[in-house]
C-alpha cells in the first residue's frame, strides 16, 4: 500500500503516492516548515498521522511508524 500527503481544512492528496513512509514523511515535513497547516499522512488502508505526533517525527522526538497511524472513525 501507499501513503499520501494531505493538508487543508478540507484534506486534499498531493503529489503521487509514496512507496515509503520515509519518502511521505519527507514530503510532509517540508510542509510543516513551510507553514501549512493540517499535514497529513494518510495510509492507503484508511489509517492517517498527523498533529503533534506527525511534528514530533519531523523534529526527531519520535520515530516515525506504522504503530504511530491511528484509524479514522
């Protein structure tokens, strides 16, 4: 499965699906320094990252992975 990068009010996917949560991770930090709101990282199965935990593995306080994606209701 991919991972896709959603930011907004209204989540919208950017960009194409990444193979890696590395490579989604990547993309979605560059968002967060870039001053978006709402980032996102959202799993193909309907499970997503985001808020503090999402900034927290940006900065480097946590470790990004797939323990970290929480189902949406």
């Amino acid at each position: 499965m991919a991972y896709f990068v959603t930011f907004g009010a209204i989540p919208v996917a950017i960009g194409n699906e990444h193979p890696s949560l590395d490579a989604a991770l990547e993309e979605a930090c560059r968002l967060i320094a870039g001053g978006q709101s709402d980032v996102a990282i959202q799993f193909g199965d309907g499970r997503s990252i985001s808020g503090n935990d999402l900034i927290r593995c940006c900065t480097g306080e946590q470790t990004v992975g797939d323990h970290l994606f929480k189902k949406s209701p």
